[in-house]
C-alpha cells in the first residue's frame, strides 16, 4: 500500500481501510491525532507530574492500546474514533495519576494548596476548541474535528510561537512569566502570540470553510 498523505479530510477514509482490514491504514490514522491527544493530555495530567513524566508518553501509551483494541471497535466515523481514543487516554491519565502521585506523597510532606489553573477568556477561547462537548452529536462532531485540525496546526508553527501560545493559553502563564521562562522581553513573547494565533486563526478559518462546504455537498 502506498505512502499516505494524511488530512483532516482524509482520515475518514483511512479509518474505512482500517475496519476492512489494512494494517498499513491504522497507524497513519492514529498518527494524524496525536497532536490533537498531546494538547488534552498535557491539559490534564497534574502540574505536580509534569517534571516526572511527559504527554507525549500518555498518548504513546494510548496509541499502543488503540492498537491491540481497534479489533474490538465498532464506531463507523471520525467522531466516535476520536471519543474513543479520549476515554483510553483518560483512563490511563487516571492511572498514571494514581500511581505516581501515591508515589509523590510517600516520599514527600503532604502538599495543602490545591491544584488551581489560571484560567482567562482568552484561554478559555482556545481551550474550548480542544473540548469535546456540544448540544448535540453534529456539533460534538464539528468541535472534534476543529480540535484535531487546530491541534495539529499548532505543532506547525514555529517553535517560539507554538511554546508561546501553550504557555498562555493550556497553562494560565502571565506575559511576565512567559517572558521569563522564554528568555524574552513581554513585548517579544506578546508579538510572538500575536502573530500564532493570526496562524491559527487562518487554519481555523480555512478548516470552518472546506467544513461547510462538505456539509453542502
């Protein structure tokens, strides 16, 4: 089978390969999420974590359980492929939480401040294209796949950017804080956000319009 050329708009038609029965479909399909699975796991996994172990590996972990378990999948679009590689990648957060963070208070005092998110309406812009609620199943779909596109778009952007943006908007920062964890002045980290987010918002415009038209269609 040849080389495949994944898209948003593809991956339909990898996941069909897939349930008939190629091998060679499933792996570019999952690939073409992870992205989408990095930025949920990096929101969920708990701050007091992120120094002991990675997203990149909670979602390496899912991927491989996706595998052994694609036999037993029934969805029959991306939408239920997607909620289902949701619930494997948050059972094994919760497990990875459980095991090391026993781990953590065995081995140091109990923490008394509680695990609190900054949180903006800027944030919150963003945040909410990674969520995976809607008022109805046609919406989940769309704010999916919206999800996956724009996370994948941000692993696109140049690093400063990409770096810039996670640190506004997936975990609270302040320009300040930003600057100084970049090595940066606000000015910089602020022209930095500005000109990632025009991207975003580009590829964000760009998913909206080819989306509307395949609804047409």
């Amino acid at each position: 089978m040849g080389d495949f050329a994944v898209t948003i708009f593809d991956s339909a038609k990898l996941l069909a390969l897939a349930q008939s029965g190629d091998k060679e479909a499933l792996g570019p399909l999952l690939d073409h999420f992870r992205p989408y699975l990095i930025v949920i796991a990096h929101r969920q996994l708990d701050d007091r974590l992120k120094g002991r172990l990675d997203a990149t590996d909670v979602v390496q972990t899912t991927f491989l359980e996706a595998h052994r378990d694609f036999p037993s999948f029934r969805g029959q679009d991306i939408n239920t492929l997607l909620s289902w590689l949701r619930n494997i990648l948050h059972n094994n957060i919760e497990t990875t939480h459980q095991r090391h963070l026993v781990a953590l208070k065995r081995s140091a005092k109990r923490e008394t401040s509680g695990h609190v998110q900054a949180a903006s309406s800027e944030q919150e812009s963003i945040v909410n294209w990674i969520a995976s609620d809607g008022s109805s199943p046609s919406q989940r779909a769309m704010r999916d796949e919206a999800a996956a596109s724009l996370a994948i778009s941000l692993t696109q952007l140049p690093d400063t950017q990409s770096e810039a943006i996670r640190f506004r908007y997936m975990e609270g920062l302040s320009l300040r804080d930003i600057a100084e964890k970049m090595d940066k002045t606000e000015m910089a980290v602020a022209g930095l956000l500005k000109r990632g987010l025009k991207s975003l918002r580009v590829d964000l415009a760009a998913f909206q319009s080819s989306a509307e038209v395949r609804q047409v269609s």
